[in-house]
C-alpha cells in the first residue's frame, strides 16, 4: 500500500541493509492495481509424480490486493518440513474449526487448548505513539516509508475457537511504534508541540553558514589510506599542518603546512615511515611540530617535524613507546587536554594504556574493565575523567588515578556493533555518544554525565553503514556530525534546556568527502565572524571549510559570538603534577584582535596580554548567556559610526580639486619677493609720482571754489 515495487537486501561491510524502490502516488489510501500486476502464487501447481509423467502446468496467479486476502481459505500447515502434512480444516471467513493455530498472511501463531481458559492469547493491539518530531535534516531528499502490517483483532469465545471481527477495521502501526518504548527519541516524554517549540531558545548560531576559502586549496594529494580502521578519524590537523596517511606498505604519514597552498608537485611526497600499518594518529595539542603514530605492531612512535616541514622522507622517530607483545596493535591515541607528556592509547586486548612521555618504558596506569572491542574514549574537559564506548554495548566513565580500574559510572549504550564515537558537551554535565541501532539507523544520544543509566534525548539520522563522527565546539555548543564518504555536515546546537538538541543550517555539497577534520579555536579567522574551520579530502584536494554567523557589524568584535575561551594550546599543568592527582582550570583568553572594539562591550576590563593580541583570562560566562537575545542597539552614534565603515566618504573640499600652483613656482615666487623686500630695505626708493612734486591748488582754495 506504500508504493513499495521492489526491495533488494545490500550486503555490506558488518551488516546487511535494505533498500527499497518506491513510486511516489499522491495518496496511498488506495490499492494501486497499475503498480501490483497479479503475480505468480505460492501453490504448487504439481506434483512430482505428474511433473515425471509429463504433465505441464502454469503456476496460478494470485492478486497482491489486501482486500481480497480475507476472501482467501487459509491452509493450516504443521508439524516438521520432511513430515509435512495438510491439515483438513480449513480457515473460512475468519473461523477455525480447532484451536491448533491461527495464521495472519504467512505467519503462524501456535495456540494451546489448555492456555485458551481466562486467557487471551494474543497481544492487544496497542494505541499509536506519537513521539517527538524529528529535525528538518530527515525531511530530505527522499523518505523511504515501510510497508505497514495490516492487524486484526481477535475475540475468544467460550466454546475455544478465534474469529475474526467483521466490523474492526485494519489498524496501522507507525514504525517508531514497533519499537521498544525505550528506543523511541525522547526517554523522560520530552515531546514538545509547535506552541512550544516557540518559547524554545534560539541559538545564535542557527543561520550559520559554510563558505569554500578557494584561495587555500591543496591540490593533486594522492594515495590516501583508505583501509584505515573504523576507530580512526582519517586525516589530523592543528594550527599549522595536516597529517595524511598514505596507501602501500611502509606505514607511510605525508605532513603538509597548511601555508603551501596550491598544488602539490608529482614527485614522491615526503613522509614519516612507520614500517607498520598506521592505526590512528594524533597531533600533540601543546606543540604543532610532535605528532602520535599508532601502528600494529604495538609501538607508538612519535615524530618532530622540522620547522621549515618535512623535506626528506624518515623512518627514524624520536621516541618510541613499546607495549607488551601481549597486548596486540594500538588503534586509538588521545593526548591528554590539559597536562604535558601525558597520553592515552587503546590496544587490542581491550585495555586503556596511559603513559608519561617522561617514562616510556612501562605504563603508569592500566584500565583492563573492558569486556570487548573498545570503539572510543575521550577526555573530560576538566581532563579528571575519561569515557569510553565498546562493542559490548556499554557506556562507561573511569577516574584513572584512582587505584582501582573500576569504572565509576556504567549504562547501556548503542547497540549497533558497527562502531561508535563519544564525546563531552556542555562543561563536562552531558556525554554524547554517536552510533547504531539494531536496523542500522545512526543517531546522536545525549547522557547526563551523573547518570548514564537512562539516556534523556536521542536523534536519529538516517540508515547507513558508515560511521557518524562528531567535532564539538565547546565555545558555541555546536556539534559538527559528519561521515567519511558522506557530502552533508549536520550541525546541532547542544543545550540543557528543553528540546536540548536544537538543528542548525546544514552544511552540503555535491562532493562527498573522504575524511574530514576540524581546526583548534586559535586558528579561526574572528574578524570574519569564523567560529570553525574544517578541511575536507575531496578525492585529490583538501578544501577547507570556513563556519561564519553572518553579521551586519563586521568591523567590530562580535563578543556574543566569542565568549573568553579556555587556553588550551599552552599546558595548564605538567605530567608529574596530573599523576600526583592535582587538579588546574586552565584560563581563559579572549579572542579579540588589537583595535578590533567590542560589540556589545562584554569585556572591556580585560587587561591585554603580552607579546599577544590575545585578551587575559577572566572567569567562565555561564551557559545560559549564550542563548540570550541580543542587546538592542545603543544610540544613534553606533549605526552612523557603521554606515561610515561601509561606505565611502570623501572629505575633500570641492576648491581641493582645482589647479592651482605647484609648490616648486610657489617656493620660487616667494624667493623673488624676498630679495625684493631685502633690496628696498638698503636703498631709498622714492615711489612718489611724478605729478607730486608740481604746485597744485592748496585746499584753502579748492574748498572755496
């Protein structure tokens, strides 16, 4: 009834998923008879002995209507497949005869007399669910409906047999309703309606948008890996360089400054080479020139990369960590946020080792609670805690330098066995996890980081076998959620209040990306209102990816946008201080550039910091402050002062226009006056006219005329 012609099952890597092939029709009410041609039944037309004696038979046809299904006698087959025989009742106008089994279509429901007494056998039909409405992203581009299940109520008589209600019409399930109710979106009835989806708080960075740096583009990168493990982001970037891992053997790692743009030349690119395969990688979060290659062959090498890059191919790294043979190849690296020299790394005996550059010999602390594959780990921001994610469908949280391995907090997490990510919001109160449900179907899930026995909002996406990977931005609360070999960034804006996950501008593009990884805070060009900036392979070329909030006010700081940021480029605290169980706040800086004003005058009384243009630290602003509305315009000053920045405006008087003498003639005439002046001072020039010295008519007499 749902349009549904045909449905093919895709095999894929870890699974199995169906797809279907739908013709859109303007209602589904109706059967479509264009659509459902009658089709060959499933009743065989001979027998064995009559096909052998030559007997040829067509196979009857049978109409896919679901209006003439009720009209068709049912047969009531059992017992076992090499003993099969018919039963002689047969199932009329709804009724059966004995209560052996009842079938609705092709599935059998097995009944015992001895259960029909103050029982009803068979489940109510329960009423619809509605659960809360899902973000704008699922509205596109093509929805794939199911076919419902048609179901029919049944009643018990006295006597024992099942008939069927001729007046109950056929009841329509929706398919979130087929599931459990503790896999439906919102776990605590978090369901909102359109009223009240008004008062919900608006994010300022709800029309955000993502805009190609052309100019920037690095060209003809070629021999990406792209046999790298599910637990492995792809490629690394920080402030300066991108790290590539590369196809064929060697374990090879191409570094690139993000300065050298434009296109790479055909030669053989320098690389780190490992030997090994390459199992995840990671840049160092306090120094842009150390980078963490993982290999299977349980060592963790770690590089330098000269200042000017890499020039020269080299396999000789300037440290190496050695695990234990026992513990099989390394698959995840995660640096520690706030102390130095201090790493994390997953190996294959379902262990977390952390380790002190300092000491490489032996691990100075060792998780071992893990049942199965471990998927993910991340780091608290307040680097106390660590969480991880594994195959046994667990979410847990560990204090590591605690003397016991236990971890402090446990709950159920996804339970697709495909992969997962997990990650930390909102300072630390909320754990996100990003994976796979029973069908397939990725969604982001949302735990109060005290309790992760019940997950309180959920969203789904979509069906696909590749693995969604988060980038948060813990500035703005924004979660940037993509896959490899996905075209579409979704972006959600995280919160504590009601609905919680609010959807932002979706960034697509009509190229699919091979990985993708976002830049730290520092790099970020604020002038330009950029809050993010990513770079994606798009086959041969890393594109980068700029976030900007557009603004009327470009040529002020936008401190409703960039709120202080903590310092997490510069250690807060060493390796010996964090595995002593001392605790630091890293601070916070502003982002402001020199003689950049503010917009809204939110940090003012920062004092600068030297040889920076980055403000001091100050305290946190809350949460709360980045969902308020902006503050209206002050006075009339500001708008004239921005009209002035964006416009033109020539000050020149209109007599400045016109010639007028050269200083060189001018400079030259004031010379000629000046020896002029000197020579009337030395001699006695009588300037009286020549009629002066005539007599003339006294003015005695002149009066009397």
């Amino acid at each position: 009834m749902e349009g549904e012609v045909n449905r093919i099952l895709q095999l894929v890597a870890g699974g199995v998923v169906p797809v279907s092939y739908i013709v859109p029709r303007k209602s589904y009410r109706d059967y479509h008879a264009d659509l459902f041609p009658e089709t060959n039944g499933y009743d065989p037309p001979l027998t064995a002995q009559q096909w052998a004696d030559g007997m040829n038979r067509s196979v009857s046809k049978v109409s896919l209507d679901p209006n003439m299904w009720k009209e068709r006698p049912q047969k009531i087959v059992r017992g076992p497949l090499m003993q099969r025989r018919e039963d002689p009742l047969e199932v009329k106008n709804g009724v059966v005869s004995s209560g052996i089994s009842m079938t609705d279509g092709n599935e059998s429901l097995p009944v015992k007399l001895s259960q029909q007494k103050n029982e009803n056998l068979l489940p109510k039909p329960k009423p619809r669910i509605w659960s809360a409405p899902r973000s704008s992203l699922d509205a596109a581009p093509v929805p794939q409906p199911r076919v419902p299940s048609i179901k029919r109520t049944f009643s018990l008589r006295a006597s024992g047999p099942f008939e069927y209600k001729k007046d109950a019409l056929p009841m329509l399930r929706r398919s979130d309703s087929l599931r459990k109710r503790s896999d439906s979106l919102s776990l605590n009835n978090d369901t909102y309606s359109k009223d009240q989806r008004k008062f919900a708080p608006a994010s300022k960075y709800k029309h955000l948008k993502g805009k190609v740096l052309r100019d920037k583009h690095i060209e003809n990168i070629k021999g990406f890996d792209q046999s790298l493990p599910a637990e492995c982001d792809g490629i690394q970037v920080n402030a300066r360089r991108i790290a590539i891992p590369l196809s064929g053997p060697g374990g090879r790692v191409a570094i690139f400054n993000l300065e050298n743009t434009g296109k790479i030349g055909s030669g053989v690119v320098p690389a780190l080479v490992s030997g090994y395969k390459v199992m995840d990688l990671a840049w160092d979060p306090f120094d842009d020139s150390r980078i963490a290659i993982a290999c299977e062959d349980s060592r963790l090498r770690i590089w330098i990369i000269p200042e000017k890059g890499l020039t020269d191919s080299s396999n000789v790294p300037d440290l190496i960590i050695e695990s234990h043979s026992s513990a099989g190849k390394i698959s995840l690296v995660k640096f520690h946020p706030l102390a130095k020299d201090v790493v994390a790394a997953v190996t294959s005996d379902h262990r977390i080792r952390i380790w002190d550059f300092k000491l490489p010999t032996e691990p100075k602390i060792v998780i071992n609670s893990h049942g199965d594959q471990i998927f993910s780990i991340a780091w608290s921001p307040c680097g106390k805690f660590l969480a991880s994610v594994s195959k046994d469908s667990l979410l847990r949280i560990f204090e590591p330098r605690t003397c016991s391995s236990k971890p402090i907090r446990e709950g159920p997490g996804p339970t697709g066995k495909k992969g997962a990510r997990i990650f930390w919001a909102l300072d630390g109160e909320l754990v996100c996890v990003t994976g796979f449900d029973k069908s397939s179907e990725r969604h982001l899930t949302l735990y109060k980081s005290d309790d992760l026995n019940i997950p309180f909002q959920t969203t789904t996406f979509d069906t696909s076998p590749v693995l969604l990977i988060p980038y948060y931005d813990e500035d703005s609360s924004t979660v940037f959620i993509t896959g490899k070999g996905d075209s579409t960034i979704y972006c959600y804006a995280l919160s504590l209040q009601s609905p919680y996950i609010h959807p932002l501008e979706p960034h697509r593009s009509t190229d699919i990306h091979r990985s993708i990884c976002f830049l730290p805070k520092r790099a970020c060009d604020v002038k330009q209102v950029e809050f993010a900036r990513a770079y994606r392979l798009i086959n041969t070329t890393l594109e980068p990816l700029s976030f900007r909030v557009p603004r009327l006010k470009m040529g002020y700081f936008q401190d409703d946008l960039f709120p202080p940021t903590r310092k997490l480029w510069c250690p807060t605290m060493s390796s010996d201080e964090w595995f002593a169980s001392k605790n630091k706040e890293p601070p916070r800086v502003s982002l402001q550039p020199d003689g950049m004003p503010n917009l809204y005058g939110l940090n003012e009384a920062m004092p600068k910091l030297p040889e920076s243009g980055v403000k001091a630290s100050v305290p946190s602003p809350k949460i709360e402050n980045r969902w308020q509305k902006e503050q209206p315009k002050k006075t009339e000053e500001d708008i004239q002062r921005v009209i002035s920045d964006r416009l033109a405006v020539d000050l020149r008087l209109e007599q400045d226009n016109r010639e007028g003498v050269e200083e060189s003639e001018w400079a030259q005439k004031k010379t000629e006056e000046d020896i002029q002046r000197v020579i009337s001072d030395r001699l006695a020039v009588d300037l009286r006219l020549e009629q002066d010295n005539r007599e003339g008519v006294e003015e005695s007499e002149w009066a009397e005329e």
